[in-house]
C-alpha cells in the first residue's frame, strides 16, 4: 500500500508509469510528492457493518468487466465505453475509487494508449486473483480474531488509470489498482504475495483512528507510525510486509537513518521519508521506521491483544513512541 495519509497507506500523486514518476498516495495532503500505499480520506463515506464475525468480502467484479470490455475493443476501448459500461455501472468501491482518485473513462482510455502495456501485462494477475482473496481472507480473519472490533467493509480489486496501487481509510474501505499493483514489482516480485500482503497492509488502515489517518497536515511521525502500524500489523496477520525490500536496505545503517528520523520527525514536509518511492527505487523509509516503532510497542508489552489495541487506536504519537521502548539503532527480534 497513501493521507489519507496510507498505502497503504496512502496515495496522492500516483505513479503513471513513467520511468522517474514517484508511487503516489492515495490522498496526500499538501506537500506530498508520491508513494505507494496509503490511508485515504473522502467526504462521501461507505456504508459497512463492522462485526467481525461477518467475515471478509474481497469484490474483482469489476476487473471482469473491465477485461471483457477491453478484450471485446482489441484492448483499444473508447473512453464512452469505458465510462457507461465500466465505471458507471461499476460496484460502491469502484465509484468511490473513481470519485477520489479522479478515474473517468477518457482518463483511462488515455492511459491504455500511452501505457498499453500495462493494461495487457496486467491479465498476469488474473490468474493469481482467486488465490488472493482466499489467502487475503484467512488474513482478515485472523485480524478479527487478534482484534474483535475489527471493522470488515468489502475489499473491491479494480482496473483504474494507472494509479493509485491501493487505498484504504476507515471511513471508505480498501479500493486496490489491479494495473497499478501489477506492475508494482518493486514492492515484491511474487505478484500473489505482493498482493495478498498489500491488501493486509490497507485493511489495517481501516482500523485506525479517524483522525490520525485522515490528517489533512500530519508530521513525519504521524504519517510514518500510521503507515508503520499498518506495515506491522499487516505482517501479523499475513505473515509479510507489504515492502519486502526496508530491512535489507536500513540495515547496515539503522542508526544513522534513525538518529536523521528523529531530528525530523515533527516537520510537515514529508519528501525526506515517505512516498517518495519509484519504479526503480524503494523510499519511503519512514514506513519501516514506523514498522520498528510499532513492533518494539508489541514486542515490550506483556499484554500483546493491548498491545494491539494500542497500536490500531493510537491517537498521541509521542506518547506512543515514547512507551514503546524504540530508540535508534535498537535490535528487534
């Protein structure tokens, strides 16, 4: 996984495909300039029942459609088509991915002409499709069992224009790029593992508190520990990371990556930290510092279903950060 924060978490100014373009969040607030996945904010919220008990519902229904119409055109669909045919009769995530990430017919219509690779490497991912949503399942479910409030708004798989790779907000659910995650193979070259992973990573935005992930402003701190709790939390229940690159990267240098963390934590330029990876390059290493911060919580509390608890409701970063025990450099299991 955007800002929403976050993905997962958080995507903004998503990637199109060019060589150099940043990966954007879904929703980033002023200032941002990309990353992969993100927390994403709109006015319109969804309507979803949050028992856990009721279970996960994982939509690609619209990824069927799309792909009909696109194989019914040559892969050359008009943008009308597009429109009336795909979007306009698409589900509730559909239209909320299309209203807060500006996906119309004619925009998508440009991508597949600019970028109709995309589009025709993504059917790659069809066949993982299936594998996903019972993997992604068992993942949901284990959060419901780890957390009992757990919230279960529908997971909808979709074709959009190119970005964002995912989105997902407490009060809209997770919404997931098909094309954009597709093609996403710095996050993991595994194109089930990578999906099934991001798809943890969003969900668990959607058990954050509100106000943490829809800060129109936050800081470095914030936006790493709501985009790092989401990475955490994540693994747990799905046994990865939605990036699997961090730690062979921060490793030689924690401590000195840390300490630089620290010093800018409370800033509200963002650049330095997160969303800032490209399709050559992961960045965003504020999300494994938040990561860290959020294991180091778990990993000192007795309590580990407090524990939990506390990470997915933080509300007062500093205070989290200074309970958790993290401090640069330290050595987790």
């Amino acid at each position: 996984m955007s800002h929403h924060r976050h993905l997962c978490g958080t995507l903004a100014a998503l990637f199109l495909f060019a060589p150099t373009a940043p990966l954007e969040p879904a929703h980033a607030p002023s200032g941002y300039s990309g990353g992969f996945l993100d927390a994403s904010v709109s006015s319109r919220p969804a309507k979803f029942s949050g028992a856990a008990d009721q279970g996960p519902v994982i939509y690609t229904e619209d990824v069927d459609r799309f792909y009909k119409i696109y194989d019914a055109a040559g892969g050359h669909p008009t943008a009308e088509q597009l429109q009336q045919d795909y979007l306009d009769s698409g589900s509730a995530g559909l239209q909320h991915l299309a209203q807060a990430r500006r996906v119309t017919g004619a925009a998508i219509a440009e991508n597949i002409a600019k970028h109709p690779e995309v589009y025709s490497n993504a059917k790659r991912c069809l066949a993982v499709l299936p594998q996903v949503r019972e993997r992604a399942g068992l993942a949901l479910r284990k959060l419901g069992e780890l957390y009992p409030e757990a919230k279960f708004p529908p997971v909808t798989i979709a074709v959009g224009r190119g970005k964002p790779v995912a989105i997902g907000s407490p009060v809209n659910g997770v919404q997931i790029g098909l094309e954009a995650l597709c093609a996403a193979d710095i996050l993991n070259p595994d194109v089930e593992e990578r999906f099934v992973h991001v798809i943890a990573h969003e969900f668990v935005h959607v058990q954050q508190v509100t106000a943490e992930v829809d800060d129109e402003h936050p800081t470095v701190l914030e936006v790493s520990l709501v985009e790092g709790a989401a990475e955490f939390v994540g693994e747990l229940i799905s046994g990865d990371t939605s990036y699997t690159g961090l730690a062979r990267r921060t490793d030689p240098h924690l401590k000195e990556i840390e300490t630089a963390f620290v010093a800018d934590e409370d800033k509200t330029e963002l650049s330095a930290w997160v969303y800032n990876t490209t399709p050559q390059k992961i960045g965003d290493l504020g999300y494994w510092i938040g990561y860290r911060i959020a294991k180091s919580y778990y990993q000192h509390a007795s309590d580990k279903r407090e524990a939990l608890r506390d990470i997915l409701q933080m509300s007062d970063p500093h205070a989290f950060v200074a309970k958790s025990g993290w401090y640069p450099g330290i050595r987790l299991q």
